[in-house]
C-alpha cells in the first residue's frame, strides 16, 4: 500500500497542489537564473517547478523525510535538479542573504511559530529579494472541508482539517508578512476549480492526504486510517454527492497569494 506521502503525490499535486505550483510561478517570475528556496515543500512540487523554468539554483526544505523521499523520486523522474533539506522552517540552515526568491506554498499555516518562519524567509533573502506564498482562505468557503472537519472531530474527537484553512483572513495575512520585515506586502484572492477523480476514492485519499500533511494527525497508523475511512464515508456521502459531476469531484478552492520584498 502506497505510503501517505506518496498519496499526497498522486492525489493531490496533480488536481491541487501542480495547477496552484503553476500560479505561483507566474506570481513569482521573472525566475530564470535566481536562486530560489522553497520552504514546506512536501513531495516538492513548487521547487521542480521552479527548476524546470530555470532558476539557477533550486532548493527544497521540509520537515518529513517521508515527503522528501517522494519528491527526490519525482525530481529524478522529471530530470530537474533541487537540492533537498529536512529541516525546520523556524530555524532554515542557509546564510543570511542566501537567495533571490523564497516561495511557501500552502505550508505557512502548519509551522509550529510562524512568526519565526516569516522571519527567516526575510533573513535567508538577499535585499530586494522576493517572497511569494499562499494559504487557503476560511473553511467557511470550502464547505465540504467543513462537514469533513466535523465528520472526523466526532470519530476521534479532534480534526486537524480545519489547520489547513487556519491563515485565511487576508488583512491578518499581510500583517504577519510586514511584521516580519517585508515591505511592497500585496495579497491576492484567487480561485481555481479542482477535479478529482472516482467520488468513492476521494474521502480515503483525503484522509491519506491529512495524515501526511497535517501534524496532529500523523500519529494515525494504517488500520486507524482505515477505520477512519470507513466511518466518515458513509457520514460524508449527502456532501461528497453535492460536488459530484460527470463522475468528477469538482470543487472551488479558495487562496490568497501573498508577494513582498526583503527591505
């Protein structure tokens, strides 16, 4: 049975986290010849981006050796070069003024101070380097998202769902940014249609995909997954029924983009 990480990879970069990659690219360009630093990379979908439009030297840094395993398999099989890092975003092993550009693709709200990671971004960008992020927007306009939430809160009496959706207000967003150093802060709203494949598939392929990417769930080991899986199906099939089209899972997905420089 494939691991959580490797589900992460192939459920959801391709409907989710590869379009959204895309975007950030563009908000990030001009890329070419920069040294860029992606910080919560996961199976790194944002850094083999950034590699393959030609930055000059590409790295990737996450906590989970399990994600990073996925995205030097992904990286090798694409042929783009990333240098990959385990490490904390709290405390990024690089110099000072070590990179043109820092992205940080919906990994903010998971960092255990995210002052502190702000503020290392700030520090490891060389002056009038460029940051470019992204979070979701509130749960309250992810509605699926929501009755997930509550579906897994009363089987285990806690969700980590409602951490992805945890940095959506837009003011509060760019002032954690200015707070940490930043000027020129802009933050977007922005929107995209996901599509995931077999509805029945979807409810275990999230949950895959939380225990891998949401800390406080990551303690759940494969037949707890299960369980969980079974249960909260059947609890979320009149939801899951609402976003079904043409044998697609089809939902909006909500972000804001933030973009800043280095003082």
């Amino acid at each position: 049975m494939p691991n959580p990480a490797e589900n992460y990879e192939t459920f959801m970069v391709p409907a989710f986290f590869g379009p959204w990659a895309d975007r950030m690219a563009d908000r990030a360009e001009p890329i070419a010849g920069v040294s860029a630093l992606d910080v919560g990379s996961g199976t790194g979908v944002v850094a083999r981006r950034l590699a393959r439009l030609g930055a000059g030297r590409t790295v990737g840094l996450d906590a989970s050796p399990a994600m990073l395993d996925v995205a030097r398999a992904a990286a090798s099989r694409e042929g783009v070069r990333v240098d990959w890092h385990e490490g904390a975003a709290e405390v990024l092993p690089f110099g000072d003024g070590e990179f043109d550009l820092v992205t940080c693709q919906f990994a903010l709200m998971f960092f255990a101070d995210r002052a502190a990671a702000l503020r290392e971004m700030h520090r490891v960008l060389r002056p009038g380097g460029r940051l470019c992020l992204s979070v979701l927007q509130a749960i309250a306009r992810h509605p699926l998202y929501g009755a997930l939430d509550r579906a897994i809160e009363r089987r285990l009496g806690a969700s980590g769902v409602d951490q992805i959706f945890a940095l959506g207000d837009a003011d509060a967003l760019a002032a954690r940014v200015a707070a940490a150093g930043f000027r020129d802060v802009e933050v977007e709203p922005a929107s995209m249609d996901a599509r995931f494949g077999d509805p029945g598939d979807f409810i275990a392929g999230e949950i895959e995909v939380d225990t891998a990417a949401i800390p406080s769930m990551q303690s759940l080991d494969a037949a707890a997954r299960k369980d969980l899986v079974r249960a909260v199906t059947d609890e979320m099939a009149g939801p899951l029924a609402e976003v079904t089209c043409n044998g697609q899972v089809v939902m909006p997905f909500h972000v804001l983009i933030a973009s800043a420089r280095r003082a």
